[in-house]
C-alpha cells in the first residue's frame, strides 16, 4: 500500500476523532471519528467554529488560550500530553474526552491552525468516579470503625478522653470525674 493511500484512510476512517481548525477556530477537518464521537457529520461541522463542542462556561478560557497560541506559535501543552476535558455532544449532553493537539504551521513557520486526536472515555470518567466515590466511602467507614474499636466505652476514661480530650498541660476538658460513691 502507498503511504498517499495510507495517510488517506488513516485521517478517514481512524477510530478516534481528527479535528483540523484554522488560526480562527473553524472547522477545516471532520472524520468519521469525529462524527461518531460528537454526533455531527462532516457536512454539519466543516466550517463552524469549534463552538460547537465546547461546552458554553469553558469558551472563554478555551478561545484565550487558542489565540495566545495562534499569535506566539506556542502553546502550554507540550507534544505528547493528553488532555482531558467535558465536551460537547451534537444531542446538547456533556461528554468527558481526552485529547492531544499539534500546532499547524505555513512554510514560514506561523501558525495556521491546530489538528487534534479526540477520544470519548465518558464511560471510563464515570466508572473511576464512581469508584473514587466508593472508596472515599469505605475509607470514612473505616476511620469511624477505627475510633469506635479503641476499646473504650461510654463511661471509661478512654471515651471520655476521645469525647473530651485534654489541653495542653493535661487538664481536663468536659466532665469532672466525681469520686465513687460508697
């Protein structure tokens, strides 16, 4: 296979979304990736402003950052890092993708635009929330459980001492213990 026919099916048909931009924020170009993770097709998006998918609160931040990058040629997120963030799918729902961008570039060296590979791990986000959840949970259940089995009961000086505690030179807080009865 010719790397012209490669290079052609692999922006096509890759499973994850290929979104091109220009130094404006249009949309040049649209996979199939990117229809399946964002619900618009190609003619829908090409040529409208990655508004599209970017949720309304983080527009502002998002187009900040976009033009410090399309006039210095720089950008704050190195090759290789993966960046999540939620965004937005064409039925208005938010989504959690992960992604990494490339700074495109004319013959002189200037920015001309961005390409990103996109990929949706809403499923993935929900699941590790769930169990950062959980395990929070758990670890309070068990700091409980870890009080309650320090052998003292109501009454004993060990729960008074963990109820009421003492102040620095050892004096007593809380109830004054009486003398026994006889």
């Amino acid at each position: 296979m010719d790397s012209e026919r490669l290079a052609e099916m692999l922006l096509r048909d890759l499973p994850d979304a290929l979104i091109v931009s220009d130094a404006e924020g249009k949309i040049e170009f649209w996979n199939a990736g990117a229809e399946r993770v964002f619900g618009f097709t190609a003619d829908e998006a090409l040529g409208r402003s990655l508004d599209i998918i970017i949720p309304e609160r983080l527009r502002e931040r998002h187009w900040s950052g976009y033009a410090e990058t399309m006039k210095s040629g720089h950008s704050r997120y190195g090759a290789g890092d993966l960046l999540a963030v939620p965004a937005l799918h064409k039925d208005g729902r938010l989504i959690s993708i992960q992604f990494s961008i490339m700074i495109l570039r004319d013959d002189g060296g200037r920015p001309t635009g961005t390409a990103a590979v996109l990929r949706d791990v809403t499923r993935e986000f929900d699941a590790r929330r769930k169990l950062e959840r959980e395990l929070a949970e758990l670890r309070r259940a068990a700091a409980d459980r870890e009080a309650d089995d320090t052998g003292a009961s109501l009454g004993c000086p060990g729960h008074w001492r963990r109820q009421f505690g003492t102040v620095g030179d050892g004096a007593r807080i809380g109830p004054v213990w009486l003398p026994k009865a006889e």
